[in-house]
C-alpha cells in the first residue's frame, strides 16, 4: 500500500480546491528524495520525471480546457500524494497595498455581499505576509485553496473578488484568485533585486540589503551613515545639525510628555494634525559591570518608522506601526556612565510617537536585568524635513522584501494576468513611479509570462479640492500609472479617481471598482473590443487660434459633464510647470477646447491634479475620464 509522504510531494500551491490555469502548459513542481523518478497523474496525462540531487522537481503538463473536477496524484517510491477538487479555469495574482487587501467585510452593503458570497467555482488563496532578505522557495506560514463562501470571503481581497465575479458574468470559467498584498507597501518591496539593481541610484542600498543578511549589526551601522548623509545634504539642512550624535546641541528641543504616547495628543497645536519625523533623545545610566554586558535596546510600540542611535551609532530600525522594538547592540557600544539613545519616528497616516510611559523603553543585559531609559525624555519636531530613504531591509518599504517572501514562493504558477492596486505609499516621490512601476511589470514578467497582461488600478481621490493648483504627489502617481498603461499592449488601466473618499484613504466601493477592472480585463486580456479599456483617454492637446484643445479617444457617444455646464479641473501650465492657473473649458463633440489666447510653447495641460479633485469629465457611457499632464503639441497660431 502506499504510503502519504511525511513531507508533501507538491509544492503547497497544489492542494484540494486548487485552480489551475486553462489553455496553457500547466507548471507542477515539489520536492522528493534526490535521484527518485517522480510520476504524476492529472486529466488523463501521465508524466515522469526525476528529482535533483537537491530533491526537487518540475514538471510540465499540456495545456488542457476549462473544467474539473479533476484529481492529481504524484508518486514518488512508496510514498503518494493526492490533491482533489483541482479546477481549469483562469487564474489571477491580486497584489498591492491596503486598498488591494481590504476585505469584503470592509466594503459597502458588506453583509448583504457576504450573504450571497457562496460562488463554488470561484477559488481563493491568501499569501502569508512575510519580508524576507532572499527568495524563497515556500510560503511563511500554511496555505490552502478555499471555495468562496461568506466565511472565506469575509477577510479576502474585496478588489480582487468583486473583479472575478463581474468577469465571470462574460468569461464563464473558474477562477483562481491568489491575493498577495501588505498595507503600507512600497512598490520597490515587491521588485527583485536583480530588477532594482538596473534603476540608477538603489546600489549603495542594495549593498547594505546584502550585507544585513551576514551581518546585521555592520548593515545597521552603515545604514545609519547613509541616512545620515541624507540629513545633513537634504534640502533646508542647517549646518552642523547632527541630533544623533551624544551632546548634540541645536534650538528646538523640549520636554516630552512623561507618558509619551501618540504626539498628536500631547496638547501641542502644531502637532495635534502632524504626520512627519519627530527627534527623541534620552539616556541611561550603566555601571561598568552593566556596560561591559552584552546588551539589547527594548522599545515599546513605534508608530510608524523608526531608526535609532546608541552613542552616536545607528543599531536598528524597523517600519512597523504600533509594534515594539528590540535591537541587539554591538559589543563596546555601551559605557560606564551615561549612554545617550536617540530615537528618529517618522509617521505618515494617523497617530505617530513612542508608546508611553516612559518607562516602556529600556535596556536588557544578557543577565536578565532591565534599566529603564532616563527622564526626562526631550522631543524636537523636524518639519521641514523631506521624506528619508528608508531601511531596506524593511518588510513593506525595504527593497525586495516581499518579491522574496510573497511573490518569489509562488515559482511559476501559470497565471492569467495580475492585478496591481498600490501606490499610496509612493506618493513621495511621484515622479519616480513610472520608472518603478514599468520595472516590475516586466521583473514579474520574467517570472510568469513574457506577455502577462497586468491590470493597473490608478489611485482613487483622497483628501480635499484644492482651491488652487498646486503640486501633488498623489497627481504624479496618477500620471505614471496612465502613461505606464497606454505604452503597453497589455496593460489595463482601472480608473478609481471618482469613487475615492475624501476622508478615508480606503474607499469602500469596490464594487464598482471590481466592474472597472472586469471592464479592462475584457478589452485588454480578452479582446473583446466592444468595450473599451477604460474610458476616455486623452490623445493630443494642441494650440490652436482659439486657445487649446484636447481630442480624447476611447469615448462611448459624446463627452459630458456633471454637476456644471462645463468640466472642471483644467489647468494650463508653464513648461516646466512651476506655474499652472485654472482654465474653463467648453465641450466640443469628443474634444474639450480651453478657449483664451494661445499659451506660450512648451506648456502643459492638466486635468484633475490633485490629491483628492471634483472630476466632472465623463462619456455618455458614464465612465469617467481619468487625470493627465500632456505637453501641447506645436501648432502654428496666426
């Protein structure tokens, strides 16, 4: 009889309930005893293959139609596995930030979804968060393939889900949905390292990712240099403003709360609304017995980023909101005497400080004794500080953190396209995003198709109008995500810049947001060309004799308006848009003229640039037309 193996033959995406992509060579991969012959068995095909000398192996079935059940078995020597419930079908990777892992439960008319959730040829697989220095050949955690049903439904990707069940209403296969996604990620997280290493500027970074995973300390100390340079040669950097280092003097420092806690409720006006970095500092007392100690730096819960300094040395830092820190520190650190601790907190969403009371903060010697950190604790606010680079070895913001952990255990599982929904966090550095976002399309690419179409979701609207121009980094992302979308054949882009929440950086209606990608998925996946991607997409705007005008492809009838006679959001710019006034502007069948006199060569155009815009642009289907920046062609004016 044989026997099931202590370990699984099958890699853990191949379990019950499993979704395996149609039409295509189907990837099978596991691990074995070296040198064995493996047999597999699924939908009337037979292989074999061998085990390395490593004990893994691969195999490739042929493509096979939608369908199932089917069962899989795999024997290697006496031992066998089986896998049941395998289903053909359409198989979609749903990755991003918060906005892509916010459950169904969170969405509007949650429980009357969750009621109706019960779709059995619909099939969900959630990733395990984890960061990691390295690729990975396996999940962090246990994993399964779970039918949809108001109980499995309940915490999966709402994006992801309401996108499979609108697609299913055209496209009537299974669907396999795996959701990878971690709140407040950054999109360099998600890149390998071998697809970062080609951006200029991430070298010195990537060095230091290296050496963290050999030697920790060494990187954190490193790390800290760097960072350090950044200080002192960022803009608005004062000469001589070290705050790190023991005995730093500087204006501006005061007393902390005793209770420390989120800064935001210290009664301080300028901080009662801050989201930026914020200076610690504070010391403890050791005796030379306690000094000469190995030793760890314990801190209570950060909110969000911190990097910290022992004596001038930088020893740890972590992104990680509301979650304690414990830093090993390096032998001959420490002193007899007074140890200076500085604490850098970077915060960018919400409350943001050190955990209180100030006693919540210390130092643990190897002999099992715990020195609470000194009062009183003084604080100093760094306002005008840009936004820092970031540890790399962090899990969400690093540098190939979670492509390690997340993407890189799923191998080459035959996919049908991607979803991505990120970029929030990236909104400091708008005008990197292109570059970033068109890396790891074709990183991922490389992984699981050279043509892997990629549906884009384009930042929804958070925040107030604005009752001026002005820049926006939320803009900017916007503007990478529609012109990284309309290079390419085979990406999609969603538009969300209409159902975003001015107060809730998670809108709630994914619904519509799920019929948007459906829409997309359909042109550019399935070519079906009776719909379009998206909606209106600018293609030209032009000087002409009576002003600039916009022609728009993609519009279904004739461009419309809500809510006024005529759009709004136009704005002209200069060339290098350092000053950019409001337009009105007039509808002209599939065009928008901005009538006045002609702008000056080289300006720019812009509609809906800012973080949270009233965009009024639509098509007589509805779908809005989404942001942009174009430069106006030249067109000779009398």
């Amino acid at each position: 009889m044989a026997q099931q193996p202590t370990t699984p033959l099958l890699h853990p995406l191949f379990q019950d309930h499993a979704v395996l992509q149609r039409d295509q060579p189907i990837p099978v991969w596991g691990n074995a005893a070296p040198g064995i012959t493996v047999s597999l068995t699924f939908a009337g095909q037979a292989l074999t293959t061998r085990a390395d000398a490593q004990g893994h192996w691969q195999a490739t079935l042929r493509p096979a139609p939608p369908g199932g059940p089917h069962e899989m078995t795999v024997r290697a020597g006496q031992a066998t596995q089986s896998v049941r419930d395998v289903l053909l079908g359409d198989v979609w990777l749903c990755a991003g930030q918060s906005n892509m892992e916010l459950p169904v439960r969170r969405t509007l008319d949650a429980d009357s979804e969750l009621a109706a959730a019960t779709r059995p040829d619909i099939r969900l697989f959630t990733v395990p968060k984890a960061g990691a220095l390295t690729p990975q050949p396996a999940f962090a955690a246990p994993v399964s393939w779970q039918p949809a049903s108001p109980g499995t439904v309940r915490d999966f990707s709402a994006a992801c889900f309401y996108f499979a069940r609108e697609l299913q209403k055209t496209v009537r296969v299974p669907m396999g949905l795996i959701q990878s996604a971690w709140g407040g990620s950054r999109i360099e997280a998600w890149t390998s390292t071998e697809a970062l290493r080609t951006q200029g500027g991430m070298a010195p970074a990537l060095d230091v990712l290296a050496l963290y995973a050999s030697d920790p300390a060494a990187a954190n100390a490193r790390w800290g240099r760097q960072w350090q340079q950044w200080w002192t040669g960022r803009e608005g950097a004062i000469g001589g403003d070290t705050p790190w280092q023991p005995g730093a003097g500087g204006t501006g420092w005061q007393d902390a709360p005793p209770g420390l806690g989120a800064w935001e409720r210290w009664g301080v006006p300028a901080l009662s609304e801050y989201n930026g970095m914020v200076w610690y500092r504070t010391r403890v007392t050791l005796t030379a017995a306690q000094a000469g100690q190995g030793a760890r730096l314990e801190l209570g819960a950060v909110d969000e980023t911190d990097l910290t300094w022992v004596n001038g040395v930088a020893v740890g830092s972590q992104y990680g909101p509301g979650e304690a820190r414990s830093y090993p520190l390096p032998v001959g650190l420490l002193k007899a005497g007074v140890n200076t601790v500085v604490i850098n907190v970077l915060d960018t969403y919400g409350d943001g400080g050190l955990a209180g009371p100030a006693q919540a903060h210390g130092v643990r010697l190897d002999d099992g004794t715990r020195i609470a950190l000194d009062s009183p604790w003084q604080y100093r606010v760094a306002p005008a500080a840009s936004t820092p680079p970031l540890a790399p070895w962090h899990a969400a913001t690093g540098l190939s953190t979670l492509y390690n952990g997340m993407i890189a255990p799923l191998g080459r599982y035959g996919l049908r396209g991607m979803v991505w929904y990120q970029g929030e966090s990236n909104t400091g550095d708008g005008a990197a995003y292109a570059a970033r976002l068109r890396s790891l399309r074709d990183d991922w690419r490389g992984r699981f198709g050279a043509d892997m179409p990629l549906l884009v979701v384009q930042l929804a609207g958070y925040g107030q109008p604005p009752s001026a121009p002005g820049d926006s980094g939320w803009a900017q992302v916007r503007e990478a995500q529609r012109r990284v979308a309309a290079d390419d054949l085979h990406t999609g882009l969603a538009l969300a810049i209409d159902i975003g929440d001015a107060y809730d950086i998670h809108p709630p209606n994914k619904q519509e947001l799920g019929r948007r990608l459906a829409r997309a998925a359909r042109h550019v996946v399935y070519g079906d060309r009776s719909v379009a991607a998206s909606g209106p997409t600018p293609r030209q705007a032009s000087r002409t004799e009576a002003g600039v005008r916009i022609a728009f492809d993609s519009v279904t009838g004739t461009l419309v308006t809500t809510g006024a006679k005529g759009p709004i959001g136009f704005e002209v710019c200069d060339a290098g848009a350092r000053h950019c006034a409001y337009a009105d502007a007039v509808l002209d069948g599939r065009d928008v003229v901005l009538p006045g006199p002609p702008p000056s060569p080289g300006a720019r155009v812009r509609y809906c640039w800012a973080d949270g815009p009233v965009c009024t642009l639509r098509d007589s289907s509805g779908a809005p037309a989404g942001p942009f920046e174009l430069s106006l062609t030249t067109v000779e004016v009398p």
